[in-house]
C-alpha cells in the first residue's frame, strides 16, 4: 500500500553510510555487498550526499574518473532531498518522480538520517495497491460521467 508509513517501510533495514573521503571503488564494493543502489554520506552525523549507482556509472565510470582515486566527495549529489519517516510511501514516490532520482534518504523528526528507500519499495503488494486504487478511481470517475 503506497500509504504505509515510510517508518514502517525501513524499520528492518539498516541504514549503509560512508564518508566523503570513501573511494568510489570501496563504496561500490559496499553496495554490492549489501545489495543496495545507494549510499548515504555522512560527516559525523551529518547528511552531506547521496551516491548512486547512477553516479558511479555517469559520473565515474562515462566521465573516466579512476574509482580507486575518485572521492564520494567528488560525485556525490550534495544535500539530497529528504522526507520524513512519518510521511507515506506515496509521498516518497511522488519526490522520486518530480525530481528524477529513484532514492530518497528518510529523516526523523530531528532531521537525521535513519535510513532510505528507493523506487523499488513501491513494487510488489504496493504497486498491486496502487493499481487497485486507480482502477476504483477510474470506476468512480466513470459511474459519475467524467
């Protein structure tokens, strides 16, 4: 359901960082090794960057950076957009889609980083939600002679 919370959505995932002064290669590495697209960046505990495999691939590997000498620093996306936790996935979609990235860092009440989610969250139970949604939409709409 594109409705749940996104607290609800990260409660079981841990949240993967690295440092500016990571190399491209070492946090490649990392998320290959975790299965993730993504990796926040962090400066003590604060959110500086995101770096995606979108970067590591356009960035880096198009732009013939060396990923054993290229910092995050270097390519990340600095300051990404948040949203908080108690915020629906559907709002988290609705960013990813304005803004053009699939990855969206998720904040608590104070503004930390507590973890992430990506478009892929919105498949399975809640994109067959989401379709029901819009078919009941579309039927409403229909019964009443849009």
């Amino acid at each position: 359901m594109t409705a749940r919370p996104l607290l609800e959505i990260i409660a079981d995932r841990p949240l993967v960082t690295a440092a500016p002064q990571t190399t491209v290669r070492v946090a490649c590495q990392l998320m290959a090794s975790k299965r993730i697209g993504a990796l926040l960046i962090v400066d003590g505990e604060r959110t500086v960057g995101i770096f995606t495999e979108r970067d590591a691939l356009n960035k880096v590997l198009a732009g013939a950076l060396d990923p054993d000498r290229t910092t995050l620093a270097t390519v990340m996306v600095r300051d990404p957009q948040c949203i908080g936790a108690n915020k629906p996935l559907a709002h988290a979609l609705l960013l990813m889609a304005d803004g053009g990235f699939r990855h969206v860092p998720v904040v608590d009440a104070d503004g930390r980083a507590i973890g992430m989610v990506s478009a892929r969250d919105a498949l399975g139970r809640d994109l067959v939600q989401l379709e029901h949604d819009i078919e009941r939409q579309e039927a409403l709409e229909n019964s009443i002679g849009y």
